[in-house]
C-alpha cells in the first residue's frame, strides 16, 4: 500500500474519514477545539512523511492514533507552564456558559473538569478506554507501556474521578 | 444521584459524558478541506505552520489562534473572518503599513458576549513589551451601553508563556450593573485592531468581615445573606484587599501544609496563590475560629448557594484579614491600586 507516489491521494482519504473521531479525540485530551485541530492536522502531516514505512490501513490508523495522543501530550506538558497562571481555565468555564449553542450538560462539565484534573498518563488511558473504546492491549501500544500500567492506570484514574464527583464522601 | 455510585455507574458516565463533549464540542458538518502536504522535508512549526501561506502574500497577520489553551475574545467585528488551512476561523491579515512598526498580538481576556460581574477588568497579554503605551492609549475606545466613557490601562510583567506584558483596562470605578461593554483598540503603531463586547451583570460585592468569621453579600444593593466563614490561621493568613473571582470550578484538588485532597466543591478562585471560596464540610469553626490555610470556609450549602449566585468579575473584599494586601498581579488586583498610580501606567508609561 506504501508508494510515496499514493501518499497524497491516500492521505487524504484518510483524512476525510479520520479527522472527525481524530479531533474528537484530541479534544478529550487537550480541551479546546483549536489546539485539537492543531495535534490532529501536525499527526496528518507526520503520516503523509512516514507514508513509506506505513504498511496496512489499521497501522495508519494506530499510527495517527499514537501521534495525536503524544502531540497532545506535548501540548498539556508546554502549557503545564502556563497552568501557572491559570486564566486558561477561568476563560474556558465562561466560554462554555456562554456559548450556548454548543453547551454541555452540567453533571457533564463535571465529568470533563474532573478528567482535566487527572495526571495526563490516567488521563489518556480513560479516553481511549471509554471514548475510543480500545482495548487494553491497543492501549498499551497507542501509549507504549504494559498492559499492566495500563490497567492501573485506568483504575486509579476512575477512582480520581469518583473522588471529585463526591461519590466517594 | 452520586450516593453508592459503583465502578459501573463511573464507566457509564465517563462514556456518556464523553459523547457529549464530542457531540456538542465538535460538530458534524465542521469538515476543512484536506489540507496540502510538505512534499519535502518537515512542515513549518508551530503558528508558522498556517503563516507560510499568508506571509508569501507579504502579509503580517494578526495571530489570534493559539496553542496556549487561551480562547481569546479578540475578534475582529464586522470584518469577514477566513478560514485557515486547518479549517479554523482566523483573524483576516492585517497589513503592515511601516516597515519599523512591530504589530504586537494582542489578547483580550473577557470571552466575547459573556457577562462577568462589575470588577472584572479587560485583560490583554502582549507579545512583546513596548517603550511608551501612548499610541494604544490612543487608539482605544470604550463605551458603556453604547456612551463613551474613561478607562485607563495599566501595565505589568505577565506570567504566561511568550507575553511578557499584561495590560488591564478599567474605569475608576467599577462598570455600571447591566451594561454593554464594548471595547475598541483601532490599529495602531503596537498592536493590530482589537475588540472585545461583554455585559455585566447585577453589582454584587461580597465583604468578608475575619473579626466576625462572616461573608457579607449584597446584590444590586438587596441582601444575599450573611453567611458563616472560617479564614486562614496566623501561620497561614488569608490576604488582605479587594479581590475579583477569576474562576470557578464545581470540584477541585487543593493542596496545603499538612493537607491534600480532592473532590473539593464549589470553588470560586481569588488568587493565582490559590486562595478559593470553597465548601468545607469538614471545618467545625466556621463562624468561630480561623482554621484554614488561606481558603474562605463556608458550609457545603452556602458555598452552592454562593456558587450558583456569584460569577467571574464579582468582587469579594477582604478588609481585616491579617495576610500580605492583594496585588495587582496576585489575581484580578486592579482594584488596590488607587486611581491616581494606575493612570501612570505601571510598567509601561501611558503619559
């Protein structure tokens, strides 16, 4: 399937199917839409340049998956910094109340703040478990670790969240 | 409904809530185009990534879109947006009209058509520190319900990454209650043009009196209560001054001296230090004693009802507390700075 030749053509079909779920994604684990456009457009331009060595349609896939999770990781790491100074935060509450269009739920909101709050390892692994519903085993190799941290991972991650949804006081 | 919630309910709702931040975050129909690919060597990086294109038109463009995770309320009214090639909406290209200006991005903090309460100030970060603030001072308007009125910056080091200056705009006083605020920077020698529309809500103002461990709340000159409150202890005071709410978050992990935990409820923050109003089912002193590490302890129900009544820009007072007095770059501080020092400018002259 790899001829550079292919590349933009193959490309780009991939990405009229998986841009949609990709951004979803991205959006899980960066929070907002345009930083997710960015991870999933730089994860596009990384698969096209590694089009050579990509050699069936589910490797593509896994690799795009990879790419957006560690570009999103590199995202949450730089802004970690700005976290310092946590206006990104304030503005994005009121950004939600008053886009009204786009509202989300309340018990929702909950939801997505308490999975902001999850150190990025938890964080990634609770995505792709029950946004991409993968199992453990894609987990471990989307992520690069065991299945065994993947695992413990999901478990403390799902506690973490319990906690700041009160469930557990 | 969260009482007795099982490992299940947690799965269930991770999923359900995931669905619904994909549905209502991203719609369906926002489909690009496919975008052009490098056909040598790696893309461009970062913001030049979407630039290569437009600065090959010898364009400078006014970089509105970020990676920062700051969702910007500069828009640009009544001018066309484009759409860059990831599909974004993008300020249009502003052109450089001398070759020695520098156009620095500017950044407004208030999201456009939100309402935030009477103390909240405009906030604008940027992205290169300026000698005199004289050609912005110029070039900005404001109006309260469509009336001109005087607002004056004032400028100060920022902390967030890759702007240096941070500049808050406000009135001598707070804005009006339920108005329009609309702010125009025109282009000029800094900074490209620039605007921001928000409303205000009722004029709430929030007193915590420490001598009497109580929060003292007044909406639109009627009482919203009086509510018991237990402040920072003398090894770990609570800040003295006027503060603004900056954030809100329904729960959140707070870490102090001897202390660290999570599924703390109804958080409204005052400080970057990290002081909240917060519930704290666990203090028995509220209304007594000063217990905290700097948090305002209220009751699970006053601090819902608090929640549900204050929003970002109200204004919460601390008069009598012991701690150092709020700065302006402590939070939202501008209202410590008496009128006279803040048409100076601060870091940057504005006369």
């Amino acid at each position: 399937m790899a001829r550079t030749g292919d590349a933009d053509a193959a490309v780009a079909a991939l990405f009229q199917a998986q841009r949609l779920p990709m951004v979803r994604l991205a959006r899980l684990l960066v929070d907002d839409l345009e930083t997710a456009e960015d991870v999933v457009q730089d994860a596009f331009s990384a698969l096209h340049r590694k089009w050579g060595s990509i050699t069936s349609h589910d490797a593509a896939i896994g690799y795009l998956r990879t790419s957006v999770v560690n570009g999103s990781r590199s995202v949450l790491r730089r802004r970690r910094t700005a976290r310092a100074h946590p206006w990104p935060d304030a503005t994005k509450w009121s950004a939600d109340s008053a886009d009204s269009g786009l509202l989300v739920a309340e018990e929702h909101r909950e939801v997505l703040a308490a999975l902001r709050q999850l150190p990025t390892r938890q964080r990634e692994v609770i995505v792709l478990r029950y946004w991409s519903e993968l199992p453990e085993a894609e987990i471990a190799a989307a992520l690069g670790i065991s299945v065994g941290a993947v695992k413990s991972s999901a478990s403390r991650g799902r506690e973490a969240i319990a906690a700041l949804l009160g469930g557990m006081s | 409904m969260r009482d007795g919630m099982g490992p299940d309910d947690i799965e269930r709702q991770l999923r359900d809530s995931f669905d619904a931040r994909a549905r209502a975050g991203v719609p369906d129909g926002a489909m690009p185009p496919p975008p052009r690919f490098a056909t040598a060597g790696a893309a461009p990086r970062r913001h030049g990534r979407w630039l290569a294109p437009l600065a090959a038109a010898a364009v400078v463009l006014a970089v509105v879109g970020t990676v920062l995770g700051l969702q910007s309320g500069s828009g640009h009214h009544g001018q066309q947006p484009v759409a860059g090639p990831s599909g974004r909406q993008t300020s249009p290209p502003v052109l450089q009209t001398s070759a020695t200006a520098a156009p620095v991005d500017i950044r407004m903090v208030p999201v456009d058509g939100a309402t935030y309460g009477v103390g909240m100030p405009v906030v604008a970060y940027f992205s290169q520190r300026f000698s005199s603030a004289k050609p912005l001072v110029a070039a900005t308007s404001v109006t309260v319900s469509g009336k001109p009125v005087h607002a004056a910056w004032y400028f100060e080091k920022s902390a967030k990454p890759g702007y240096p200056v941070e500049g808050h705009l406000r009135m001598r006083d707070y804005w009006p209650a339920h108005v329009d605020v609309h702010v125009t920077v025109a282009a000029n020698a800094i900074t490209p043009a620039t605007t921001v529309n928000f409303h205000t809500g009722a004029r709430t103002i929030a007193v915590v009196e420490d001598a009497k461990h109580q929060m003292v709340v007044t909406s639109d000159d009627k009482s919203l209560g009086v509510f018991p409150v237990s402040l920072g202890t003398d090894s770990t005071p609570t800040g003295r001054g006027t503060k603004v709410i900056m954030a809100k978050q329904p729960s959140i992990c707070l870490s102090g001296p001897g202390f660290h935990g999570c599924g703390i409820k109804y958080a409204q923050q005052l400080t970057f230090s990290g002081e909240y109003l917060i519930a704290a089912p666990w203090n028995a002193a509220l209304g007594l004693r000063d217990t905290s590490n700097g948090c305002t302890n209220l009751t699970s129900a006053d601090a819902e009802y608090l929640y549900r009544h204050l929003r970002v820009g109200d204004v919460v007072k601390y008069p009598d507390t012991t701690g150092p007095m709020m700065q302006v770059a402590g939070g939202l501080g501008d209202w410590n700075v008496p009128w006279a020092v803040w048409l100076k400018g601060g870091l940057i002259p504005t006369g």
